[in-house]
C-alpha cells in the first residue's frame, strides 16, 4: 500500500524546486500517515495528496504574493487494516 502524490503549480524553471513534501507512515504511532510540506516561495500552487488505497483527496493551497506556510498534518490518511 502506497500514496500518490501530485504537486501543481508553474513552475519558472525546472530545476528551481518550490515546494517540498513529505509523507510519513505514523501508523504504529497513531495509526495515520502524515504529511509535511515546506515552501519559500509566495507563488500560487496547489499541492494535492491522493491515497490510492481509500480514494481520499486532500489539498493544501497557496495564493499567489502570500509566503507559504509549512503545513504538519499527522491526521492525512487513515492506516488500512
């Protein structure tokens, strides 16, 4: 069981990586994945987090002049049994 995950957002030039993300499996901790994000950057994107097992989305947004916050969800996705 994996995750997929897609990050949208223009991006100027390839190699100039905006945001980063990371997934962890906290299941034997809470029996949840999590997800992390970090950007320095204040461009407007859409970081989407697809759990292939369970179908479920969830999207983290920035606006475009606003700097990014980091995001700590240690609730995502539910471990599968």
């Amino acid at each position: 069981m994996w995750r997929e995950i897609v990050v949208e957002h223009p991006c100027q030039r390839e190699k100039n990586w905006e945001v980063l993300v990371k997934v962890l499996d906290g299941c034997g901790l809470n029996d949840r994945y999590w997800i992390f994000t970090a950007a320095a950057t204040n461009v407007e994107y859409a970081i989407t987090v697809f759990d292939t097992v369970s179908e479920q989305e969830w999207t983290y947004d920035n606006s475009l002049g606003v700097a990014s916050p980091a995001v700590t969800d240690i609730d995502a996705f539910a471990c599968q049994p």
